[in-house]
C-alpha cells in the first residue's frame, strides 16, 4: 500500500557541468545532503530540476541515479510529464523499473486540455504506462496556463485513474486546495507547492509540501513546522518571514529565482552548475550581492550543510 509523503520534499536541481551536460555524480552526495537535512523524498525532474530543457535520454538518466540513491528515508517521486505522451509513458514505465515510489506529470502546455475531462484522459494515458505505481496530478498553472479546479479534477478521476494518489499543488487557490484535501473523505495525498505560503498551506490541511527552496532552506522550513506542532503561532510566523525575505532577494539578483537558487547551492557544497537557455546565470557580481544580502538575514546559520 502507498504510504503518502508527509513533511518536506526537495525539488532537486539538476546538476550540469560547465558545458550544460549532465553531471550525474554531484546526485549521490546531494541525495545523502538533502536527507541529512531532513527532507524525506526527491521530486526530480520536474520544474526546479528543469525537466523539460532535458532529452528523453538525460531524463531517464537523472530519475535512475535518484532512484539508486533512494532510501527509505528519502523516496523519489519522478516526473514524467511531457508534451509528446509516447514520451511521458516511457518515463512512466522506466519509473517504475528503477524502483520509484512514485510518478507525478503536468499537464501538456503546448496542445492544452480544453476541460478537466480532457486532462483526465490525458493523466489517464500516462498514469496506465505503470498501472501499480502511485500518480500524482501536478497542478501548476504559471508555467502549464491550465488552471481548472482541481478539486473538480479528482472527482472525474476517481474512477479513471485507478493508481490516482493524489496531487502536487503548486497555486495559490487555498479554497480548492482545502477542496482538494477534503475530497473523497481525505482519500487523497495533496502535496503543498508554496514554499513562501507553507503556513497557509499547513493551515488548509497540508501535511507534505514540495519546494525548490528545501534544497538549501529545510532546517528553516522544519523550525516553522516545529513552532506550529508546538503552538508558538507566532515564532513560525516570523521565521516564514525570513523565509519570505530569503526567496525574495533570489528573486531579485536580476536573474530567475531557479538560476539564483541553483547558483546558492554552490555556496552550501553542492555544485549543481549552470542553469540551462533560455535561464540566465547570475554573474559573479550577482552572486557576491546575495551572499551579502543572505548573511543579513541569517542565512547561513538556518541553510542546510554537510554534518561536521
């Protein structure tokens, strides 16, 4: 039986080498460094993991080395989403032979679903490529325009996706979030997709989160969790506060918050390399601004680090 995630799981960065080329032997150290800092799962290949600027090939390649660093205390969740659905069901069946715990694909950006039945055919076609393995619906209108209630969306699916476990929610719509969550008598896993709203997130009903910044910020992110197990409301609000500030000054070096994010990691000991076009990298000026302004905030006292 599918044991749902619960706490934080890292969107991992997919690490090149200077050429843009894959750099697959940075992958077993960074598995051992997000699981040291408490992140309990991997959902590679997907947004942060610039997944759809890979080759077929580089995306089999990546989900393989996960998978072979995978333990039981850090699953791998693969995404398979892609516009060519032939595609999207080889990453499917390859998840499930390398051992993945399970599968998550947006929805195809180019050729768009027009309705939410439309969407579950398509989730249909994938998900059946690895019928006994968990799929997840990954629900993120700002890069896919397909915004349908998902809430919606699962009551269409119930029935057609047999191995539907549930979804990786990154928007804003808390009301069809906690829709989500309540669907089915809680049947399903809806995984929290705003590290900046993880509070609002919790307080919809949110017991797993997805994030780009548990990469390098998850001590951060367990102290706010921690604070709200323990009643201290107001000490996790202040320290989601600082993590509002830290995503922001990502946000603003000039570049992408993904080129930015990614570049940080370097400062913590995982050189993931360059992003790939049409991202930018930051400049070295870039760079040296926000570690300035992260040592400010506190940073690098609440990033995550190797064990001494």
């Amino acid at each position: 039986m599918h044991s749902p995630f619960r706490g934080l799981v890292s969107a991992p960065f997919t690490p090149f080498n200077a050429d843009r080329s894959l750099n697959l032997d940075v992958i077993p150290a960074y598995a051992r460094f997000l699981r040291d800092n408490g992140v309990g799962a991997a959902f590679v290949c997907g947004t942060t993991g610039e997944g759809l600027s890979l080759t077929l090939d580089e995306r089999l390649a990546v989900a393989e080395r996960w998978a072979a660093c995978a333990d039981d205390r850090l699953r791998v969740i693969v995404h398979v989403g892609h516009t060519c659905l032939a595609d999207a069901r080889t990453l499917t069946a390859h998840a499930a032979k390398i051992g993945a715990a399970a599968v998550s694909a947006l929805a195809p950006m180019f050729f768009k679903p027009r309705n939410n039945a439309e969407l579950v055919e398509w989730c249909a076609a994938v998900a059946s490529a690895a019928p006994s393995l968990p799929f997840y619906y990954y629900n993120i209108p700002s890069m896919t325009g397909i915004s349908f209630p998902v809430a919606d969306f699962l009551t269409q699916a119930a029935d057609r996706i047999p191995s539907l476990a549930g979804v990786k929610y990154t928007h804003e719509d808390l009301p069809d979030y906690r829709a989500c969550v309540a669907a089915a008598n809680g049947r399903y896993d809806i995984l929290f997709g705003r590290d900046e709203l993880l509070l609002e997130g919790t307080a919809a009903g949110a017991l797993g989160a997805v994030g780009s910044t548990y990469n390098y910020a998850a001590p951060l992110y367990l102290r706010i969790l921690a604070a709200l197990t323990a009643g201290r409301a107001a000490d996790a609000r202040t320290l989601q506060d600082t993590a509002i500030k830290m995503i922001a000054l990502c946000n603003g070096i000039g570049v992408t918050h993904l080129a930015a994010s990614k570049a940080l990691m370097a400062m913590l000991g995982v050189d993931c390399g360059p992003v790939r076009l049409p991202l930018l990298q930051p400049t070295a000026e870039q760079l040296a601004g926000l570690r300035a302004k992260l040592t400010d905030i506190g940073f690098f006292d609440f990033a995550c680090r190797f064990p001494k």
